[in-house]
C-alpha cells in the first residue's frame, strides 16, 4: 500500500527552540495516523509544513507523491485541512462560507451551493446557515470550519485537534464523519489531546515530544509496551491501604504501590481474574471492605504518562459550543 502521506527527517527551529529535530512519518493510504504529544511537542509545526504553511530548515515532505516544498499549489488542490483555530469568515454566512470555499476549488455554483447544503446539515448547522457566522458560538464555529475542510472530498484530510472545545455530542458526530472519510478510502492525519479519540480513530500512532518522534505503533502495542493488567484498591483509611498493600504483595508477587492521599494501593497482576477473587479474600478475612477494586487494564492516558511525564490536556484556548 502506498504511502499517501510521508514525511522524512523534518528540522525546524525557531532560534535556539527545536520546534521538529528530525521528525519521520508514513500515512499509508486510506488510513488513520494519530499524532500524540504535550501542548509545545511540534504537532502543529509538523502540520503546518505538511500543509505548505511552513517551510522546514531540512527534511522532505510528500503528499499522494507529490513534493511539498517544490509543489505547495499542487498538494494544496488535494488536501482538506481544519487547524487548531476556525479559519471562516464571520461577516459571512455559514452558507456563503462553504459556497466560497466550494468556488476557490472550482465547484460550479450549484454544485458547491448543493456541497454547502449537505454539509451544513451533516454538522448540525442548517438552522444557522443563512446567519453571519459573528453571531455564531465558538463550537459552531469550529463544526463549520470542520465542514470546510470538507467540502471537495479530499483524499488526503488534516485535522489539528479537531474536536477541542466540542461538546460530547458534537465530537461523536465528528467521529462518525471521520469515520465516514475514511471507509470511503481518505487518508487522515490527526493531532489531538483527546485519547480516547485516537484510541477509537486511529490505525497508528507517532507520540512526539520535544520535537522528536518516542513511540510508534497501533493503540494496542503501545498499550502492551505500558503493560498489562494491574489490580487496583481504594480504601477507607490509611491504616486499611497499609494493610491491603501487604496482602496484594502477596497475591500478586509483585510490589503494591500506595498512594496515601487517595488511599488507593495498585499491583501489576498476570491472572487478573485470579488475583481478583484472592484479594477479595484475603480483604474479607482481614474484616477490610473496599470502597472500590477492580482490574484495570492500560489505556493510551497511561502510555502519553509514561512516555512524555505529563497528562493529556487539550489546548488551553479550547472553544466553547
């Protein structure tokens, strides 16, 4: 399968800040890759170059084969892309928006009224679409500039944490519209803070911070690098996490950590379900009853803190809907 987008030894650096130190990418077509890091990683310094925004110091870029540097116009006419920040004019209405979007990449006028029209109401926005986007909320902004970057069904799509500021409702729709693109053979680059998105999207992953790429892999390997299972207590006290830690030592050959403040102690296990019933034992027979206690298994939050030392936030100038 061949790659739609590839990226290869991508350097820039803003005086002394390594933005990207020699970042590589493969977006096989027709495929999902998500791009993981801390607010300040180079997620955005990427996909701007990739996106003919920015020039890279070194490296070479290539979207559906064609070179981004020597033919920015070229990849231009084949991409889709929404940034972090909604890029409409808001003197206009939704409707004109999308209709001029539609007319730069040379929709007839029916054609790209029809585009608008769908769209709008695939993004929930057709009640809004003859209203001047400044009387918009900040999340309707972000879905009609969603709906732009949609408009001439690009093959290749780039979303800069797309679904930030979107309520639950609106960022499952997105999803599905993702979804849709993809099963009808797009190709998409995704950053996002959200992890459970990139859990549910993506086909691979590239975690980078610092500028450098760290970790590559589907969901699940790079969950499986974390580890496996882990048993997990809360209790009432103090005294109560003391003695719990004791008896999951034991139970699961492997040291418990506590966490005093929360009163919550934690052993990696094997035989989770084994593990489970003993604990709940041996809990039983010392006259201890959990508040909760359960089997967890890793999840793409603990690979980005493990990896980078940091949780996952979305932007701090998240919109509201």
């Amino acid at each position: 399968m061949a790659d739609a987008i590839r990226a290869e030894g991508l350097v820039k650096h803003y005086g002394e800040v390594k933005a990207l130190d020699g970042i590589d990418l493969s977006v096989p077509e027709g495929t999902v890759l998500g791009l993981l890091g801390p607010n300040g990683a180079g997620k955005t310094t990427c996909v701007r170059i990739l996106t003919t925004l920015l020039r890279p110091d070194r490296g070479s870029a290539h979207i559906n084969g064609i070179d981004v540097l020597a033919h920015p116009d070229r990849v231009r006419r084949t991409i889709g892309v929404s940034g972090q920040y909604a890029a409409v004019d808001e003197y206009l209405t939704g409707m004109e928006n999308l209709e001029m979007i539609g007319r730069l990449y040379h929709l007839g006028r029916k054609q790209a009224r029809a585009r608008a029209d769908e769209l709008l109401d695939r993004f929930n926005l057709s009640d809004a679409a003859n209203r001047p986007v400044k009387t918009y909320s900040g999340g309707m902004r972000r879905r009609l500039d969603l709906a732009g970057a949609l408009v001439i069904s690009p093959p290749v799509i780039v979303l800069d944490e797309p679904t930030t500021g979107l309520d639950p409702r609106s960022r499952l729709g997105m999803w599905d519209v993702i979804s849709e693109r993809v099963r009808a053979g797009a190709t998409l680059l995704l950053t996002t803070q959200y992890l459970e998105e990139a859990d549910q999207l993506c086909d691979d992953i590239v975690v980078i911070d610092h500028g450098r790429s760290i970790a590559h892999g589907t969901p699940e390997d790079l969950k499986r690098e974390v580890g496996g299972e882990r048993l997990e207590v809360v209790l009432g006290n103090r005294a109560e996490a003391q003695i719990a830690q004791e008896i999951m030592t034991k139970v699961c050959s492997e040291e418990a950590t506590i966490d005093d403040e929360a009163h919550r102690v934690v052993a990696p296990v094997t035989r989770g379900s084994w593990a489970l019933l003993e604990a709940v034992r041996e809990f039983d027979s010392a006259g201890i009853v959990p508040v909760d206690i359960g089997i967890h298994r890793a999840s793409l939050d603990d690979v980005f803190m493990k990896l980078t030392g940091t949780a996952a936030t979305p932007s701090e100038d998240a919109v509201k809907s």
